[in-house]
C-alpha cells in the first residue's frame, strides 16, 4: 500500500533543472557498481585488472566471489597483457587521466573483445560505440556519490534507489566556506563507507544536483586550467600527454614526487596520491607513477590566478 503523502510542513531541497550530461544512460550509485552492473549484465565470470588500480574494486570482486586476475601497464598506460579472453571473462580497461582516445579504446576493443572501459577519470570522454563504459560523478562535481553506465546488455534486476543525505556534510561544509582539513574526516568516512554498499540505482539528491550542473563551463574551465599548466610546466614534464576533453587533472612527473607534494601541501594546494596500494608491490612502472606523478588539480573551482599560484609553486619546488 502506498504511503500517504504528506501536505503541508516545512520545505526540503527544491527540484533543480534536469540536465544531467549522460540522461541516456544506466544512473548507478557508484564507480564500482558500475563495474558490477556490467559484469551482471554480461554475466561476467572473470576480470582482468590492472595493479595501478585502487583496492576499491578488487574488495568489491571479491565480495561478489567474482575471480580476478591483475596485470601490468606500460609507460604510455596502455595493458602489458598477451592474452586471449575466453567467453564470460573481460578486460578492465582504466582510461588514466582520459588520455586514452577513442582510436586507442577501439584497438584494445579489438585485440581483448571484452573489455569495460574506467572513465572515473574522464567524465566528459562520450562512450566508444558498442565498449562497455563506466563513469564516477564525485570525481569531477560536488556530489557525494553516483555512477553512469554505458552497455548494450539488458539488466533485469530491479534495483532499489539509493539515499545520499547522510553524505553530505562534507560537502555542505566546504560549500558554506569552511576549510577542506576540517571535513577532511568526513569525506573519508564517506568514502569507506562505499566498501560495503550493494549496487542500487542513483539517489534522488545525486540525481537532482547533476541535474543542475553547468556542464559546458565545467568542461572549458578544465581545459582552459589545463592548458595553462601545460604551457607553464609542459617542458619540465617528461610524461607525453594531451589535453583530454575536461580533464580530471593535470598529470605532471617528478623524481621526488612525494616530498613536492608534502611542500606543496603546506602552502595549501593539496595533491592527491592516487592508488597508494601498489607502494611496496615490486613493480617498478606502477610505484613510479604512484609516488612521482602530481595530479595537479585544474577543475572549474580554479581560476587562470590560482593556475599561476600552482604553477609557480611547482617550479620553485623541483
């Protein structure tokens, strides 16, 4: 029996503009899900991961008592995997820093057949036609969590609507101005509380914030940072790379990464160490990336000035 609806009381949040940038698309609650939805629409009985990938992923494989096996990247982030994928097994395909194209993807469709693509870092890469395709919103917006996904395959399960309200605070906290450190608990709270959530579908307040994003300025204020720190770092930064369509970051290398980044933080630009779980694993390509890439930020937050701020930091500190 349906519940009574309530008239009358004090307001929640108003329904925002719905204009999400992927309408068309599976709205799932997170990145990981994504994965699982695929791999239960395809029924999907084994996955190839790469090492340089957060441990988020295998814990959710694992939950499922889905089999997995890893394999290593090259210097370009391209598979270092010789292998013919039998049927019910698929290759999963990080898409780092976006700066894989749709020829590249097309390639490695080609040469594994099953492959999902990770665009967790490439929001604004439309999908390859016919690749499986997964995307993060928290990445790149001010939401706490939400996923799309790209895929031919039916899904028949019904699946129960996710509730975001309690992830919010960290959020909330740094819109209303107060400093990132002071949350900093809050958002890694939230974070690990993805360990444990079941697929379902997107929550109405993920779904009604994405709804009003401006995507457009979004994606040329990315590119626009983007290309500023290129011009001003590009000659120091050994690693080749092009500017992606609204980039997650700008991936600069350095010898002594992880000291640039402690110097870095003291003068409150924060550089995130992306998949700390390879340190101490013996592989070499991996850990370098790990400790010596600065994924500088340059979303739609900062401005040409901070840009400036940002790259002169680095220059004074390598």
């Amino acid at each position: 029996m349906a519940e009574t609806k309530e008239i009358g009381g004090y307001f929640g949040l108003e329904e925002l503009i719905s204009h999400e940038y992927y309408p068309d698309l599976a709205a799932v609650n997170n990145a990981r899900c994504a994965l699982l939805y695929i791999i239960k629409a395809k029924h999907y009985h084994k996955v190839y991961l790469p090492y340089f990938l957060c441990d988020s992923v295998k814990l959710v494989l694992e939950r499922e008592k889905i089999p997995y096996e890893e394999y290593r990247i090259d210097r370009s982030f391209l598979p270092l995997l010789d292998i013919e994928p039998r049927p019910g097994e698929v290759v999963y395909v990080v898409n780092y820093y976006g700066l894989l194209d749709e020829e590249q993807l097309t390639r490695l469709k080609n040469r594994y057949n099953h492959i999902v693509v990770d665009n967790a870092q490439a929001f604004f890469a439309r999908p390859v036609k016919g690749i499986d395709t997964l995307y993060s919103c928290r990445k790149f917006f001010g939401v706490p969590d939400g996923g799309y996904v790209y895929t031919d395959a039916a899904f028949r399960e019904d699946l129960p609507v996710d509730v975001s309200m309690d992830r919010m605070k960290h959020i909330l906290g740094r819109f209303e101005g107060t400093s990132a450190s002071k949350y900093y608990d809050y958002f890694n709270n939230n974070d690990e509380s993805f360990k444990e959530i079941e697929l379902r579908q997107m929550s109405k307040l993920t779904h009604n914030i994405l709804g009003a994003i401006d995507y457009p300025a979004a994606k040329r204020r990315r590119e626009e940072n983007f290309l500023f720190l290129s011009k001003a770092l590009g000659e120091r930064n050994p690693l080749e790379i092009h500017c992606p369509a609204g980039p997650y970051a700008y991936p600069f290398y350095v010898q002594n990464g992880m000291a640039v980044k402690k110097q870095l933080a003291k003068r409150k630009i924060y550089v995130a160490t992306l998949w700390p779980n390879v340190l101490g694993s013996g592989l070499d390509i991996e850990t370098d990336f790990t400790e010596n890439i600065l994924p500088l930020p340059c979303d739609q937050r900062y401005s040409e000035a901070d840009m400036q701020r940002v790259a002169d930091a680095v220059r004074e500190l390598i």
